[in-house]
C-alpha cells in the first residue's frame, strides 16, 4: 500500500504514527505541499480535493484520514478500532469530534495562522480577529476534551485502550506546542498526550513537524490558551 503524505501535515501524521505503530508496511511518497506539488496535474489526478494524506491499495485509492485510519485499521483487524458496535460507534464519534468543531477552531482558526506564512491573513486586525475567535472556540473544546471526553480515569479518548481515536486527536492536540499552549492547565490531556508521546515512534513521526516549534512567525500576544 502506498500513502502520499507530507511529513508535517497533521492529516499525514496520524496515518503514518499508526501504522508505524501496528506494523502495517506502507509506501511513502512525499507530496511536497510548500511548493504546491497539490495543484500539479499529476497529483490533481489522484486526490482532485488537492489534499493529502490519500492511500492506495492496488487500484483501491481513498482519501481523508480518518476513512484511512478506519480503513488500515480493519485491513489488520486492529484492536485499535474495535468491532463491537457501542465501542467502535464510540470510536467513531471521538473521530468526528476531533475532524470537525476542534480541528476547525484549534487547527485552523488558532494556530496554523500563526505558523504557517500561507495561512496568515493579510489584514493585521483580520489576522488578530480570526485568532482571537479560535481561540475562544478553542478553549471550549479543550474543556470538553479535558473534563468530559478524556476524563480523570481514563487513559484515552474511548477509555483504557488506545484506539484510531487517538491517533488523529493527539497530533491535532500537539499543533498547540508550536504557539506555547498552556496545556499543563489540562490534567487529563495532559496525561492523555503523555501516553501518546511514550509511543515507540512518536519521536520519528513527529520529527519534521519539530521545526515549528521553534519558529519565531507567532503572535505571542495571543498565543496563550
Ligand atoms: N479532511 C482531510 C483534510 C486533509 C488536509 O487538510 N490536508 C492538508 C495537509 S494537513 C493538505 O493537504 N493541504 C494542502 C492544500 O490544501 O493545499 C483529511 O482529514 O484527510
């Protein structure tokens, strides 16, 4: 199986820290997202959303990491996706939660304008104005996360046992540490990201993406959770 990545895409690096994990052997071909690689015919032939991560299984291709993760998941009979309908319907709502309301608002409202120079608004007021609303969106997710989801016993987003769940929020949540997210104020995600930070390949996933966190391109004013 061959998956088309780029190895700081938040949506790659799920996909990638799973299969590392599970032992699932995977092609890797880089899709080089800073020089618009996305938009060139070849690849707008093989994911016309100009998007990775995009697996290919023979002539199997799919897109959109959660259905990926599902989809490796099942191919391998993982327990991290369980097949019991309560368990894996739990499974599927942690997937939602995280692909939806909070990618949106911690991801993409709070912080990617903040780290990434494509993404900042070229308006200053525009560029405080769309943190500022991340931001307050941001902390309601991360109180939900914290109090509700995670919880103070469990170790995980479903319970005890590590699930795909997990696997796509955490690297959502570790964005935060490139802007200086007080996420110590968070008992349990605290623990949570711990947990998954101990992982086997967490480090070498991870390792690009690395550089971001010690970029200066940040509104510090406005980067505290
Ligand atoms: N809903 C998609 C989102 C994928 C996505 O946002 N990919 C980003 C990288 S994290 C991308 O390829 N962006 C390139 C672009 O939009 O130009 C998924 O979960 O896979």
């Amino acid at each position: 199986m061959k998956l088309y990545y780029h190895p700081v895409s938040t949506t790659s690096r799920p996909v990638m820290l799973f299969a590392a994990e599970a032992g699932i052997p995977l092609e890797y071909q880089l899709v080089d997202l800073q020089t618009g690689e996305q938009y060139q015919p070849a690849f707008s032939a093989i994911n016309p959303s100009h998007q990775v991560p995009v697996l290919e299984d023979g002539d199997f291709r799919l897109t959109e990491s959660s259905a990926i993760l599902k989809y490796l998941a099942d191919m391998n009979v993982s327990d991290a996706y369980p097949s019991a309908p309560h368990m894996r319907a739990r499974v599927n709502e942690r997937l939602d939660w995280f692909n939806t309301g909070f990618y949106r608002d911690f991801c993409y409202g709070l912080i990617y304008p903040q780290i990434f120079p494509t993404m900042r608004r070229a308006d200053e007021a525009v560029q405080a104005g769309t943190i500022a609303y991340g931001r307050d969106k941001a902390l309601g997710w991360l109180k939900v996360l914290d109090e509700h989801l995670i919880g103070p016993h469990h170790d995980y987003v479903c319970g005890n046992a590590i699930t795909i769940a997990d696997y796509l929020g955490s690297v959502m949540m570790y964005s935060g540490e490139c802007v200086s997210c007080k996420i110590g104020v968070y008992p349990n995600i605290t623990r949570w990201m711990n947990n998954m930070k101990a992982l086997k390949h967490w480090s070498k996933i991870n390792e690009v993406f690395h550089k971001y966190m010690i970029e200066p391109n940040r509104d510090k004013a406005l980067t505290a959770l």
